[in-house]
C-alpha cells in the first residue's frame, strides 16, 4: 500500500524520472509535471498529500505556481532550488512553501524531508498516541517518554530516534532509517550524529556502559532496542 501520493513539478526530465523512481521504491506513488501551468490544474485534481516543486519552470515559474497553490492547498510544498536563485530562505517560507533543499539534492536528504513534512502535516490522532514497549511508555500526542515510571527529559533528535527504535522494536533499525528519524539532518555514512544521539540516550537509560541491555548495537546493521 502506498505510503502518499506525491506530485513532482520538474521540467528536468533525468532529475524527475529519478526523484519518481526513488520515491517509488520507498513506497510512495508519484506523478510527474514538467509545466507550471499545468502544475496547478494536477494539484487541483489530484490532490496529492505533498507537492515537490522545482522554481524554475516553463509556461509558469514554480514561485507563481506557490503562490497559486496556496489560494486553494494546504498540504507540504517542498521548494527545490539552484545556488544561483536569487532568492531567500524567508522570501520561499512567505511565498508559502514548507521547506525546500538546494539542488544537486541528495535522495536520503530529500526523503527525510518529505517523512518530516508528512508527520507534521498528519499528526498522530488521539486514539493512537501511546506506545508501550517493556518499561518504555511514550505519548506520541505530548511527544513525553517513561521509563520505568519516569519522566525522561529528551532532545527532539533522541526523542525522533527512541520513538523508530520502539516501534520497531526487537527488529533491527538499520543507521541509515536511524539518520532519517533524525528530520533531515545532512547524513553519510562516515556521520556520527546516529551514534551520539544513540549515546545520549543510553546515559539517560543509565545503561551507557557495554555491554548494553536495552539498546543494542548490531555490529555493520544498526541498533535494536530490546522488547522486554
């Protein structure tokens, strides 16, 4: 089952073939656009869950086609942009679009931007915001952690990693799916980010010291936060 519906607005025929593939293979359905007059009619119709726009397009340029969008849709517009645009972070963010990468863009960058936009535009309802796993109790509503009857007082970054870890947990989270719990940050695999945030947590569980008993790490795999 398809996790959305999203609308690529790119008149560069490598870049969106590419970006479809890609999202495709994640589990997202997408249609492609390559016409900013066109590009408003598709949204129209369509209704798609989060529009990818390119600014620099033909028949009308992706800053009119925000504008427009914006009279009528709600949902994420993710900006992409060349070095040489000559506009701003808050010229885009007063134009209406949610966020927005500078090209060339790097997929895994893209996605996490995309999974953060969807998650903050459909938040979790009221009937599925809590997750219990072992000692762990999380509200997902109030974003607040338990352990073992206790408040844990976390970052937003430990927050996003612990909650993945949970709902997979007993499974194996590989680093790469740990770097996206993340929102988005600028990931390779030589980044340590995923390993402090997985310290961080490990000294508030008082569990910091090897060999550890509530998240494990799979030597060349990932972490595994441990369902007991």
């Amino acid at each position: 089952m398809s996790k959305a519906n999203i609308l690529i607005v790119e008149d560069d025929k490598e870049i969106s073939r590419l970006t479809a593939m890609y999202l495709e293979a994640e589990g997202y359905s997408s249609h492609i656009i390559n016409d900013g007059l066109q590009a408003v009619t598709a949204v129209r119709l369509e209704q798609p869950e989060l529009v990818i726009l390119d600014l620099m397009l033909p028949g009308l340029d992706g800053v009119s086609v925000c504008k427009q969008l914006r009279k009528f849709y709600q949902e994420p517009i993710l900006v992409l942009t060349a070095c040489s645009d000559d506009i701003s972070e808050v010229s885009l963010l007063k134009l209406g679009a949610d966020d927005y990468l500078t090209k060339p863009v790097r997929p895994h960058v893209m996605l996490a931007r995309i999974e953060a936009l969807l998650r903050r535009s459909h938040p979790v309802t009221p009937s599925q915001n809590q997750l219990q796993v072992g000692l762990f109790n999380i509200d997902t509503n109030k974003q607040v952690v338990s352990y073992d009857n206790l408040t844990l007082v976390l970052t937003t970054a430990e927050y996003d990693m612990l909650l993945l870890l949970a709902s997979h947990a007993g499974t194996i989270v590989s680093r790469e799916d740990c770097c996206r719990a993340l929102r988005g940050i600028d990931y390779d695999f030589n980044d340590r980010s995923v390993d402090m945030r997985i310290s961080g947590l490990r000294k508030k569980l008082n569990d910091d010291t090897p060999p550890y008993k509530t998240i494990l790490t799979i030597r060349n795999k990932g972490y595994m936060l441990i369902n007991g």
